[in-house]
C-alpha cells in the first residue's frame, strides 16, 4: 500500500535523483529549531555567565520542570532540553521559541515573563553541558512529598482523575462521550517527581500482592519476556540492555547482567524466530532496527549489532516497538509522529511516522501496515486470533478530555485519523477542513482510555496464576498525563476480552497510588510483562524500579 503522505515528497524525491545524476553535491536541508526566524539566531544572549545560570536554573525549576523534568532530561515524550535539538540550537533561536512557545504542541508562550529571565533560562539550559555545571548551587530536583490534599472539583464521569482511581474500578468511555474541542483550557501540568516516601507502595485489586522486584536503575522503559524466562529491559536514556534472571525466594532477581550497550535510545525488544529456540535480538532503536545473534541464557552479546533497517526520527516520539506475526514472516515495527498536530501533506518530516510499518524479517521490503495513529508506543500479538493489537497515545492541547488515548486491533491497511481527524470522524479544528475525504475511513478504535493517559507497554496474560477470568486479558501501562488539570494516568489497567479474544470498550484500574494525595507522583509505570510463574513485572521509570504482582487468593 502506498501512503497518502509519500506523495508530497516525490517531486522533491525526483529533484534529488536528477541532481545526484548531474554529479552535484546534494546540499543538506536545512531545519530551524521549531520553525524560529533566521533573524533569531543572530539575537545576543544579554545575561551570561555563572551567576545569570544559577538564576536560569531557579527560574527553570519553577516553570520549566514539570514537564522537562527537574535534570531537563524530558519526561515521557516531553523531550529532554539537555541533549539533542535544543543544545544544537543558537540562544537567540531557544528566545524566540520560550518567548512564542507552539501550545499546539504542547508549549505554552512565555512572552509575559520578563526578557532577562527568559535570557536566563536560556543561559541555564546552555550552562548544563558545559565545564562550570557542576559548580551550580544543587537546586531542588522535585517538591517533597507533604500531608497535603489537592483541592480540586471532581471530573465528570466517564472522565477521571487519579483521586478517583482506584483497583477494581470498571470505565468505559463511548463516542458519544466526547466534549467539543476546546470545552477546557489546554493544560501544561507535568508531574513533579517525588521519592517514594515511606509505607507509600503501589495498590493492587484484593487477592493480589505487590512486591519491589529491583530498584536502582536507570529509566527502565520496555519489558519483555524471553522464551526461556529471562527478562530483557531497555534502559532508553542510558542506551543499553539489561537482562534480569529468576526470582529469588524473596521476590529479587538471581541474576543482572547488561546484554548490550552503545544503543541508540533503545526501547523495542523482540525474539526470532518466534517460539521457544530464537536464534536473534531485535532491538527498535529510535532511528534504526537492529539485531544480535541470540540464543537461550544469553546474558551478553555473543556478537555485534547487525543494522537491518533505518527508521524515520528526529523530533517527536522515540519509542520505536517490534513484533513479529505468529508466522514470522513479518516484522512490525511502531514510528509515533514527530509533533502534535503537524499535517503530513506541509511537514516533510513526518512522512512514514503515525504508523505501524512491516518489513520482512530482514529489514527488508519496508511497508506501512496501518496509518494515522499518533503515537503506537506498544504493539502486542493476540494469542487467541493472531492480531496485531497496539497501545497509543493520542494528540493533546485540545482540552482536558479530548482526545482519548487508546489500545485497539490494528486492521491492515487501516486508517485511525491523525492528524486531520480523530476517534471516526471528528475533525481536528486546527486542520478544519482537510481530508475530508478521509472521514469515512478514519475507525473508532477499541477501547477509549482517559485522555493523556500516556497508554505505554501492552500485554496479553498468558500465566496461569491469575484468576481464571483474568485469562488472555490485557494488561498497559498508563504513564501519566501531563495535559491534563488534575493529572490522571500513573496505573497499570486491565482490559477484559472475557475469554473471547474481542474487547468491549471497558477498561479496569488494577495498580494505582503512584500518586500522592498532594497532586505529586513518585512512578511512573512504563512497561509490563508476564513472568514464567504467571505473575506481572511492571518498571516504573518514575522511581526507576520493576514490580511484581502476584496472586495470593486471599
């Protein structure tokens, strides 16, 4: 199937290939730093120098941190300012962009904030790579967890917020339940990490049990299980692999090792062939899939990354997920888009991104396999009907509660929406008026979450240790908003297929109380995984640790 998105660019394709026939030299294409004017990159930093960066750093805690995270290493897709574009951009261009901000996106204009301190938060973030950082005053890297209640008004049902989550709790949100865009002020509310304060332990429905399998690690993302046990986890920011063997008698691993290392923001793990004797890794790095020779209780690479296949990246989503069809024969591969609402047919960048594309096993023969879909961060088999299944984070600034993230069936070929329309046919109305064509194609996924849930890792249950009714559920884990006024998210829910291998629309909360009554979060769940014994390991990237739930029948 050829993209609609892939039209656009072949006359600049064309262009090229005429070009590179000639024997020119093909000049870079040059992008500015979120669409800044030339003009801004030539604009002198006014307020330098150490003490203006300890400023920035006061200033940046106060407005910034929320949501870029108290280091400026990003928070979920929020990305990092320490590394990456911003650190690549000139200050006058880092200005321009706090002073406008794009709330499209997500980021709110500063303009109101007086031009010196804009200046120094500028400096700050430029400060943070450099020889003096370290000799900064420590500031505070998140609130202390207090006693204290967030006063807010309760969210009108179906819609929730994390006072109201609680295990057991059965939701289901329908089409009808959508608001207008716009019914409320878009929000910039990112949370405040926390330590976990003392006796504060994630919350499970009664008969289940919650332990601290390991702690100490390092933004631990996806899970998986291989075949013989092991579980491999992808630690994104520190690019590497890590493998965690058995369970001891008090609920710890046995064994750590790292697998691999030098990887690129890795986040997709895959076995192949499928079944029970692999013979590869797939590893979906952010801009590329790779593999290692692999066998069962590999604790290290026995060989060096085979590169099969570049992906697109750059801006927006990271995570890139893979799977393989229960036949092996293809591999899919999940590319979030690389903004909020940037139509394809204008933004070059975003071409083959907002889709599940499939190769063959080799990295070979690319293909979209289903397009439209903002961010499918998790990608999951069914094992009773063979679908490919998939956890997504839909578009934000559009209010409180639209647009509902999702998990659903991915159909072949099929269209979700994004960017000109959403959940059917609801037009986006920043993009009134585009495609319409498309409405008709645009399909109602599955089950509608709460929005800015931030729907992670997916999971079939395939144990035997749950209740029977538990069997062939899904298991996601929700991050947590940050568009939201009162935050929702920050749980690991339960989707019941009643035995049937189809979802009916409800969800159900089943680990909550990774936040705290005063509105702060101490973790974040990101991925989750069915261990051997039937039991559920969940990581949490918020208090950088694995949990592990189990039944007790009590």
């Amino acid at each position: 199937m050829t993209s609609r998105k892939s039209v656009f660019i072949r006359p600049l394709f064309r262009s090229i290939v005429a070009i590179s026939a000639l024997g020119l030299a093909i000049p870079a294409i040059a992008q500015s730093f979120h669409n800044a004017p030339a003009s801004s990159s030539t604009l002198e930093n006014p307020d330098t120098g150490k003490q203006n960066a300890a400023a920035g750093q006061k200033l940046y805690q106060e407005r910034c941190a929320s949501c870029h995270g108290a280091t400026a290493k990003g928070t979920g897709n929020i990305p990092s300012l320490a590394s990456g574009a911003t650190q690549a951009a000139k200050p006058g261009e880092i200005f321009w962009f706090i002073t406008h901000g794009d709330m499209a996106n997500g980021m709110p204009a500063w303009e109101t904030l007086p031009a010196q301190q804009r200046w120094q938060i500028v400096t700050y973030l430029k400060y943070l790579n450099s020889p003096g950082a370290a000799q900064l005053s420590t500031a505070a890297t998140g609130a202390s967890a207090t006693t204290a209640t967030l006063q807010a008004p309760p969210p009108t049902p179906p819609f929730t917020d994390f006072r109201y989550e609680k295990p057991g709790t059965v939701r289901k949100i329908t089409v009808p339940d959508l608001p207008a865009p716009f019914a409320t002020q878009s929000a910039g509310n990112g949370p405040t990490i926390v330590p976990r304060p003392e006796g504060v332990w994630p919350q499970a429905p009664k008969g289940f049990k919650v332990e601290l399998y390991t702690t100490g690690l390092d933004n631990p993302r996806l899970i998986r299980t291989a075949p013989n046990g092991d579980f491999f986890v992808a630690e994104t920011s520190k690019g590497q692999i890590m493998v965690f063997r058995g369970i001891t008698a008090d609920g710890k691993p046995k064994t750590t090792s790292i697998f691999a290392s030098g990887l690129n923001k890795p986040f997709g793990i895959a076995f192949y062939p499928p079944g029970p004797n692999p013979k590869w890794l797939y590893i979906g790095n952010t801009n590329a899939v790779v593999r290692f020779p692999y066998k069962n209780g590999d604790l290290t690479a026995t060989g060096p990354a085979q590169h099969l296949d570049d992906l697109p990246s750059g801006r927006g989503h990271s995570t890139r997920d893979i799977r393989f069809s229960p036949d092996g024969k293809t591999m899919f591969v999940s590319v979030g888009s690389g903004s909020n609402v940037n139509d394809p047919d204008t933004h070059p960048e975003e071409k083959n991104r907002a889709d599940i594309l499939a190769f063959n096993p080799d990295g070979s023969h690319m293909r979209i396999y289903a397009y439209g879909i903002r961010n499918p961060v998790g990608l999951a088999i069914n094992p009773q009907t063979g679908e490919l299944w998939c956890s997504v984070n839909e578009r934000d600034a559009l209010g409180d509660n639209l647009v509902p993230d999702y998990i659903t069936h991915v159909q072949k070929g099929g269209f979700y929406g994004w960017p000109w329309w959403y959940i059917g046919g609801h037009q986006d109305p920043r993009l009134d008026g585009k495609h319409p064509e498309l409405k008709d194609k645009a399909i109602v996924p599955d089950v509608l979450l709460q929005p800015h849930n931030a729907s992670l890792e997916m999971t079939f249950y395939e144990g035997k240790q749950f209740p029977r009714e538990y069997d062939g559920d899904i298991f996601a884990a929700e991050h947590g908003s940050w568009n939201k006024g009162t935050r929702a998210g920050y749980e690991v829910i339960r989707v019941p297929l009643h035995q049937t291998g189809h979802a009916t629309g409800e969800y159900e909360d089943f680990l909550t109380g990774f936040v705290l009554p005063d509105g702060n979060a101490w973790g974040r769940p990101v991925g989750v995984t069915v261990a051997p014994d039937g039991s559920l390991l969940v990581t949490d990237d918020g208090s950088n640790s694995i949990w592990r739930v189990t039944y007790t029948g009590k």
